[in-house]
C-alpha cells in the first residue's frame, strides 16, 4: 500500500505570490500538478504577480 507521490522531485512547491515553500498535502495529491498556490489566499492575489513564462527577479 504506497500512497507516496510518484515523482520525488515533487514533494514540494515554491508558491509563485508569498514565494514560500509548501508541501505535498494528501488532499493535493490528485490534483498536485495543477497545484500552484500554497493557499487559496495566495491563489486570490495571483493578479500581483500576472506574468506568465516569464522567471525574472522581482
Ligand atoms: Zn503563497
């Protein structure tokens, strides 16, 4: 029985608004590739910070 994610390298997210790390969580772990906000706060102020593809320092 292993409920584990599949790829390691996603145990944890860097959240693109407070630019905190945040874990896996089970409840994300069917939807943990869509996942990008450590928070539904966060996910809210996602228009802050609206640049798509783009990674340049702030
Ligand atoms: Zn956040």
């Amino acid at each position: 029985m292993s409920h584990k994610p599949s790829n390691k390298n996603q145990l944890y997210k860097i959240c693109p608004v407070c630019q905190r790390r945040f874990d896996w969580r089970k409840k994300w772990q069917k939807v943990w590739q869509e996942v990008r906000y450590c928070s539904k706060r966060c996910r809210g102020n996602r228009q802050i910070i609206n640049r798509k593809g783009t990674n340049e320092a702030v």
